[in-house]
C-alpha cells in the first residue's frame, strides 16, 4: 500500500509539531496546519491527501466547522477528530458531518497510526466504487 497522505490541523504549535515528527519517521507524509481556514486553503490547492486528523477545539473556525467545510469541498477525505476536550455531544455532532472516528489527546500513536490506515483504506475504496461506476457509465454510453 502506497503511504498515507496526512493533514494536521491544530492550534497547539508544540503538539503538531511533536505529533508531525513522529508520523513521520513512521512513514507517513504530514503537512499541517494551526487553523481551520488555513486547512481549508490547502485542500483548496489540491494537495493530494487521504486522511485529515482535525482538533475540535481552536479559536475562530473550529473543528466542526472545519469538518463541514471540509467535507463540502472534498466528500471522500476522512477525518479523524481528536480533542483534549471530549464531549458525548461533539463526539456525536462531529460523527454526524462525517468524521470518521474520534480519539481523545493524548492518543495512543499505534492507535492513531491504526486509525489513519483505516481512513485510507475508507477512501481508497470509495475512489474504486467510483472509478467503477464511471467505468461502467461509459460503457453503456458506448453501447448506445
């Protein structure tokens, strides 16, 4: 399997760095971001990325506003909410605009890692399902 493309988004500086690194050097390629518009103008250039692990608490934009948006502008990324700051009420609102899962800070990382493989395998088959059916469209137009 090729290496999962991750997006951090968090207003903790320190946290996604240190979390960055140690994605890293177990072989993920990580771009990050510290808030949510900032997030959303780098999905916005198209870099190419399979999993975003999302904050749910940041100043201005949170991460279920940044969630929706995100999903708006791209359906098939998967989100991983991750919050020092749980709630049953965001975990469920959070779940509800399409994220993924929802872990609690610190995470474990091989749970994160675990998660983040999950998510890519998530979109890997959406992108075939989709490919398939437009593979499909154009046959039957051809057999028109």
């Amino acid at each position: 399997m090729t290496t999962a493309r991750v997006l951090l988004i968090d207003d903790e500086a320190p946290f996604i760095d240190t979390l960055s690194k140690r994605l890293v050097k177990r072989g993920l390629i990580v771009s990050i971001a510290n808030s949510g518009p900032e997030a959303l103008e780098i999905i916005g250039r198209g870099e190419p990325l399979d999993v975003i692990v999302l904050d749910v608490k940041m100043p201005g934009m949170d991460g279920i506003e940044t969630l929706k948006a995100i999903k708006n502008m791209n359906p098939l990324l998967e989100v991983i909410m991750l919050t020092g700051h749980a709630t049953v009420g965001s975990a469920i609102d959070g779940m509800k605009q399409g994220a993924l899962d929802y872990l609690m800070k610190p995470c474990d990382l091989e749970l994160l890692m675990t998660k983040v493989q999950e998510a890519k395998m998530k979109k890997l088959k959406q992108e075939e399902r989709i490919n398939e059916a437009r593979a499909m469209h154009i046959a039957l137009r051809r057999g028109d």
